[in-house]
C-alpha cells in the first residue's frame, strides 16, 4: 500500500486535465528546466501542437504547486514532491542544466525581509554556477 503522501500526490495528478499530464510528465522525465518550445516538441507526439496549450498548462501547473518558472533563464521546471508549498530558492548549474530546488519557509523569509515578509506577493531566488557533478570537470580545465 502506497505511503500517505504518495497516494495524496497520485490523487491529485488523477484530477490534472490531459494537456497538463503531459506537461509535468515531460517535465518530471527530463529533469531539467526547459522552455516552452521545447516542452512542445516532446509534446507534439501527444497530438499537442500549438503554443498557447503549453503555456495554459504551465500555468495551471505552476498556480497548483506542480511546477515552477525560473525566470532568469525564462525556462520551467517540476517541483520537488513533498516540497510543493509556498516560495523555492533554485541553484542552476550553468554546464548541465541540472535545478536544485531548496525551499523558503517562513523562518527563512522572516529572517531576510522582518515584518514585510507577510506582505510578499512575488518570491524569486535563483544561483548560477556549476553543480557537484561539472565543477570538478571545470578546475580540470583550468
């Protein structure tokens, strides 16, 4: 029998409209931001071919909790399970493309903003710079 959370997450992906699973789907199985464009080329073998389908979906994927925009790269990226709530901080590796997503709780943005962290409407934290895997690989270069 699946865990609590497990079975919750499985449940609400039942409830996603097609063109949405699709979406995550790709998302989630290649593990990296990608644009929009990109995104429509997986899903074009799904019978999705127009832009705006892609982009309704991210939004309604993002405005769930299922995805996020990182912006600094105008790409999209699937949540972390389990991590789905409120603003994430993502590290972006420059050479692989790998997003690690860490979250911002409140103990975090009381820290950083006092008093007006109540007041946040729009939260974006991005790094740059190379992951575990790529900075060996780049002081071997140097």
């Amino acid at each position: 029998m699946p865990r609590n959370g497990a079975r919750r997450q499985a449940v609400a992906q039942a409830a996603f409209k097609r063109n949405e699973r699709i979406v995550l789907d790709i998302l989630q199985a290649v593990g990296r931001p990608m644009k929009a464009y990109e995104i429509l080329e997986q899903a074009y073998t799904e019978g999705v071919t127009a832009p705006m389908t892609i982009y309704r979906a991210l939004a309604a994927l993002i405005e769930a909790g299922h995805a996020a925009k990182i912006a600094g790269i105008n790409a999209f990226v699937a949540r972390v399970a389990g991590e789905r709530k409120g603003p994430a901080a993502y590290f972006i590796c420059r050479r692989c493309g790998e997003a690690l997503e860490r979250p911002l709780g409140d103990a975090m943005l009381n820290a950083l903003f006092g008093e007006a962290a109540d007041r946040l409407d729009t939260v974006i934290v991005e790094a740059y710079g190379a992951c575990g895997r790529c900075a060996p690989a780049a002081k071997s270069r140097a």
